[in-house]
C-alpha cells in the first residue's frame, strides 16, 4: 500500500497541447542540473546461480525550465517523445521492463519531472566465498550518458531510499547508500547514480535443507563400525550406501551456487564430507581384509577406534568450514 501511495503521489496533471514557440527537444540551457533520484521499491528475490536479483525501482529526474515558467496553469503531462529527457541505462540491467507511460510532469513554476518504473532483473557480482555465511553487497548503477556541458547530475537525497518492507527473504539489510559520480566504464564524462545494499544472508535454511540432511548421511556411514566384522557384507552394504547417497546429494546441492572458480564454505563441507564418508568405506574394506585374514580382533580394535575417530573428524569438519575464519 506504501508503495502504490508513492507512485500516485509521483504523478499528475492532464494533456494540454505543447507551445510551439518552446524547443522542448533540448534542455534549457548549458549544464543544466538535474536532480536524479532512485527509489528501490523492493528486492523480490536473488538467485545465487543465475547471478542476478529481481527488483522493482522507480527513478525520478528533476529541473527546471524557465522557459515553460507560467505556461500552464496546473501541472500537466507532455508526451516524452517531444521532450529533451536526460537518457538513464541501467548498467546491470537483465530484463528491465518500464511500467509506466513515457511522459514528463510540468509544473506551472517551469519544474519539469520525468519518473519511470523499471521492474525486472539485473546482474549481481556476489563473492560467495563464506557461503552460506556470506555478507553482500548489492550494487545497481545508473548511467547518465550526457554531457557535462548540457546537464550535470545531482543526486535528490530526499527521493532516494528504500522501501521498508522488502519482499526478499533470507537476508537481513544494512544500511543503503546512494552517490552520484562522473566518470563511468563508457566515458569519463558521463554520470552514474550508484545505489548499493550492504546485505548479510540468514544461513538457516541451508543448515537445515543441506548441513544437517548431509551431516546425516556422513553419520550414516559410521553404522558399519558397530556391525561385526564377521559381517562383511553388511559392513559394505552400509559403506557403499552411504557413499551413493552422499554423491545424489551432491549433485542436488551443486544447483544452489554457480560455478565458481574458488571454494565456498558449503564446497568445503560436502567435499569434506564425501572424503569422510570414502573414508568409511576404506576402513570397512580394511576391516573386511583382517576378517578374511583371520585377525578377528584386529578387525574389531579397528571398528572400535573408528567409533571416536569418525565423529571427531566430522566435527573438526564443521568447525573449519563454517566457525574458523
């Protein structure tokens, strides 16, 4: 409801015709400032694997027009064909869709506004090196490509926030910033307003859709330890399990993050995991041998070590990939 109030607020006036005598296909004047604004209206979702975050935003740009001072007697709207509007690109944009009319607002003091709503996707650069325990930063960047010697750039500090009910889930938001520089990747002469969002994800739902269920599957290999060796084959049966669950569950988690070229606290975990649980099937197999070899009780010392070893190890796993720094 905040946000539908805000749109309306943003908009008015009626249609009347366009003076003739007025250029309105060139700003006013040399350097004209123009106060840009970007409201983030929500962060919908962000998808790890696809790099990119789904969002709903409205910018807004600001100036005056003394030439169209007392031209009309309210605020009217004037087609953005036949208006000079300061170009915008979003440099990250994905799949941006505007959602409102190409029009510009004049109001009768000769301000002139020009607001638009861009919903969709955009690129995100995230280092997803302490994943799940990862703190972000989202970064959207508007291109201004204008030259300085027909409009300079001003950030509207009063225009630019964020809503305070975000749709997105699994993240907590620290505080936003928003700047306005010259200078970007296309040309040093150009502006960019630059919105970015500290944000610090809440690992729950990874603890329990993929730490606990895998730190299951590791724990199930150690059930062999407690079978007697002169039970070979289910001693191996057990092993052998546990290993092809634990490959199944790997491939299910590789879709959660994109392929990256370092590892990730979660990579470190089920690799971890998997060296673990081959472990197991090692020491089944070694366990088997001394059986067959007639040293029962050698099997047995071998299994009862592995009962305190195994967990250990488990534990000391957990502790590197998700506490140590």
């Amino acid at each position: 409801m905040a946000s539908i109030m805000l749109m309306v607020a943003l908009l008015a006036g009626a249609a009347p015709a366009q003076d003739p005598d007025i250029d309105l296909r060139r700003l006013p004047g040399d350097r004209t400032p123009v106060r840009a604004g970007l409201v983030v209206l929500d962060i919908m979702k962000i998808d790890d694997a696809e790099q990119v975050a789904l969002v709903d935003l409205v910018l807004r740009m600001d100036w005056h027009d003394e030439r169209l001072v007392g031209v009309f007697d309210k605020v009217s709207e004037l087609d953005g064909a036949d208006v000079r509007i300061p170009p915008a690109v979003f440099l990250s944009d994905r799949s941006l869709r505007r959602g409102l009319p190409e029009v510009v607002s004049v109001f009768p003091n000769g301000d002139v506004r020009y607001v638009q709503r861009f919903v969709g996707e955009v690129s995100i650069r995230f280092d997803l090196s302490d994943f799940p325990w990862d703190r972000e930063t989202l970064e959207i960047a508007v291109i201004f490509p204008v030259y300085p010697d027909e409009a300079v750039i001003e950030l509207n500090e009063s225009f630019s926030m964020v809503a305070p009910d975000l749709t997105i889930a699994n993240w907590s938001m620290g505080e936003p910033s928003f700047e306005v520089v010259e200078g970007s990747f296309v040309s040093p002469t150009h502006f960019q307003l630059i919105y970015r969002q500290e944000m610090r994800r809440d690992p729950s739902y990874y603890i329990w859709s993929v730490i606990v269920p895998l730190s299951f599957v590791v724990a199930m290999s150690w059930v062999a330890f407690w079978i007697d060796p002169e039970r070979v084959e289910a001693q191996l049966a057990v092993a052998a399990t546990s290993m092809l669950s634990l490959v199944a569950f790997r491939f299910a988690v590789a879709q959660l993050v994109p392929p990256l070229t370092y590892f990730t606290r979660l990579d470190l975990f089920t690799i971890g995991s998997t060296v673990l649980v081959f472990a197991a099937l090692i020491e089944v197999s070694a366990t088997s041998y001394l059986e067959h070899a007639g040293r029962h009780k050698l099997a047995l010392t071998l299994d009862v070590w592995s009962r305190g070893v195994f967990p250990a190890a488990l534990a000391l796993l957990l502790w590197i990939a998700f506490v140590s720094a």
